[in-house]
C-alpha cells in the first residue's frame, strides 16, 4: 500500500466519522421529538377523555328528560291536573274499509266543454301592470277564454270572456280585467 493510498483512506475515515456524527445527532433530534409528541399524545388523550364523559352523562340526562316528557296521567300514576295542555287526540269509531279515499280510477275530470258563445265579451288591459303604461297601441300577448253558462228559464246563455293580453315595450305581459268569479274554463252561474 502507498503512502498516499493511505492518506486518502484516512480523509475517507475523518469523513465517514463526521457523517457518523451527524447521524447520531439527528437520531438523537428525532428521540427528543418522539419524546414531545408521546407526551401531547397523552396530555390530548387526557383532554378528550373528559368531554367524552360529559358527553356520556349528558345523553343519560337527555334521555332521562324525554322519558320524564312521555309522562302523563294516562301512562303513569300522574293525576290528570298534571298533564300538559295537549289534549289526547279523539279515536275514531269509524272502522277501515281498504279502499282508498277519492274517485274511482279512471274516471274523468269534471270540467265544461268549450261552446260555441251566444255572447262575447273583450276586456283589455289598460295600462302594464309591470311599468303602468298606457297599452293601448301595443302588440297582443294572447287570450286566455273563460265561458260562463248562465241558465235562464228557457236557454242557456253562454257568454265567453275574452281576456286579452298585451305586451308593453318594457317587456312585461298583462292581462285583461277579470270580472267573472273563478279560473275554470268553464263556469255555471
């Protein structure tokens, strides 16, 4: 072996020693750390053990107030003056009989056919309900008809209402007056 084969061992070895060094120094930094946290690990383990108490003895409170609030004179050896003000609800001595309630199915519905009218009303709108201006001039929207039968004596009368819509400029639809009473199509006065 040469002399400088060995110098160069020796610088590797003075290196080598300080990485070892360095090594221990930080395995003795992560110690110190592990120690740290065992110890949050156990002070937190402490902290969250007393809410979880509280919290076991408040749901056997609650629980013990619910069954205290189910209590009234029908359903423990309470007097009836102590009851709250709800009052029991009334049985029916009615007895089921499986069907269901309403009309039969398919069955239709019950509105009026459209006729043809013996009179005819027109109502415009006069102003926009959106801006009140005057609709006068302004381009039709649609109609939505409502025909009343009126039964005189003799005929019938069928007068059909015409409401008519009108669109402003500002954008905004309005419809006629409506004077007859209902929504239906259809009406008997």
């Amino acid at each position: 072996m040469l002399v400088s084969d060995v110098a160069q061992l020796r610088a590797e070895l003075a290196e080598l020693r300080a990485g070892l060094a360095e090594a221990h120094e930080m395995i003795r930094d992560l110690q110190r750390f592990i120690v740290a946290k065992d110890e949050q690990i156990t002070r937190l383990s402490a902290e969250n053990a007393r809410p979880t108490e509280e919290n076991t003895q408040l749901q056997g409170r609650v629980a013990e107030l619910e069954r205290q609030l189910k209590m009234n004179s029908t359903n423990s050896s309470l007097p009836p003056s102590s009851d709250q003000m709800t009052r029991s609800r009334p049985k029916s001595l009615r007895q089921k009989t499986g069907r269901k309630p309403g009309k039969a199915a398919g069955e239709g519905g019950a509105a009026l056919a459209f006729k043809v009218p013996d009179v005819e009303h027109d109502w415009y709108p006069a102003s926009c309900r959106g801006c009140g201006a005057d609709l006068a001039d302004a381009a039709e929207a649609g109609v939505v008809r409502r025909q009343v039968y009126e039964l005189p004596e003799p005929t019938v009368t069928v007068t059909e209402h015409r409401m008519h819509k009108r669109r402003c400029p500002c954008g905004c639809a309005s419809g006629g007056l409506r004077t007859i009473g209902g929504n239906s199509p259809s009406l008997w006065r």
